[in-house]
C-alpha cells in the first residue's frame, strides 16, 4: 500500500503539532501570570480585583493565536476522521474463507512483529486489519494477517509505519512460496474513487 506512508506520516505530524500547541499554550500562561501587571493603586477589594482582571486579560491576549491553532488542528482532524468514516468498508468480519485462507497462509501462526522486527512465534487466534477497519482498512485477503490475542490488543487500531509493512513483507517472503504475493495493507476505497 503505497499511501500508507503518506497517511502514517500526516497523523504523526498532526499529532506533533497538537502537542507542540498545547506546550505553546502553557507557555504563554505562565508568562502571561508572570508579567509585572501595572501595581495596583490603593488597597482593597477593587484593587484587588484591577489586578484579577489584568491578569485574565494578559492570559486571554497570551492564548489568542495558539487558540486559533489549536480551532485549525482540530478541523483537520474532524477532516481526516470524517473521511476515514466515510472510506469505511461495509463489511467488517472477515468470510470464512479469507479467514481459512489468512490462517493458512500464515501456517496458523501471528505474523505481527513480537519484538527487534522478528515474527511473533505464538499460535494465531484471530484474523486482524492490519490498517485498521476504523481508519477505512479495507476487509480483504490482503488486508488481512492473523494475529495472536496479545499482539492483536497491543495494535489496536493504531495505523501501522511504513517500516512495520516493509518488515512484514520481508517476513512473509520467508514463509510464503515465490509466486505468492508478500503485499499487505489495502484501504477501502472512497465512494465515487
């Protein structure tokens, strides 16, 4: 799957982008807490409370640009979470025979990684996306690898790197015969594509 480091790497960048806002919005609190607000002239409740209110504004003017970031992100996201929505395959559960066909494939064994990019060794229980259904992992034999329950939970839903499809295709060049195809990871296609 081609585009599959495309996407990888767009969800990693969005996600360091929506950290990196979030460190720039507690920075600019703090130093906006911190700045030396005009003193206050007099004592009592209404000096009290011209510092309270210069304090809010100074904190307000300090969240304004990264807020708008933030709003930005946030689209972008409802963007790409709206297409995966919308690319979701109709049919989640594997048939039977891409199932028989999977697990044979694999000779009942997980194919994901289980450490240091070397084969899980335990016997596979379950047939998995490897891009996941949710993210509009298309429900094909090519699409599909068997897995144990341990290395199942622990992928989730996570979208795979482009490093762990170039290393399962090198595993499965191992195990499976010369004419068979190594290719795995197959998304669904948009409606209209």
């Amino acid at each position: 799957m081609p585009e599959l480091g495309r996407i990888y790497w767009t969800r990693q960048v969005l996600r360091l982008a929506y950290s990196a806002v979030m460190v720039w919005i507690a920075v600019a609190v703090m130093s906006a807490l911190m700045s030396k607000t005009a003193p206050a002239v007099g004592a009592g409740p209404s000096a009290a409370a011209g510092v309270l209110r210069g304090m809010v504004e100074n904190v307000i003017a300090a969240v304004a640009l990264p807020g708008v970031a933030v709003v930005v992100l946030g689209i972008a996201a409802a963007v790409i979470t709206g297409r995966d929505v919308r690319r979701r395959d109709p049919v989640r559960r594997f048939t039977r025979q891409q199932r028989r066909e999977g697990m044979t494939r694999a000779a009942g064994l997980c194919e994901l990684e289980a450490g240091f990019g070397r084969r899980c060794g335990r016997p596979a229980e379950h047939g998995d996306h490897f891009y996941p259904w949710s993210k509009g992992g298309s429900t094909s034999l090519q699409n599909f690898v068997a897995a144990c329950a341990r290395c199942n939970r622990a992928k989730r839903a996570k979208i795979p790197s482009p490093g762990q499809q170039q290393r399962m295709e090198r595993r499965r060049r191992l195990y499976l015969p010369p004419s068979s195809s190594v290719s795995v990871g197959e998304r669904h296609p948009l409606p209209g594509e």
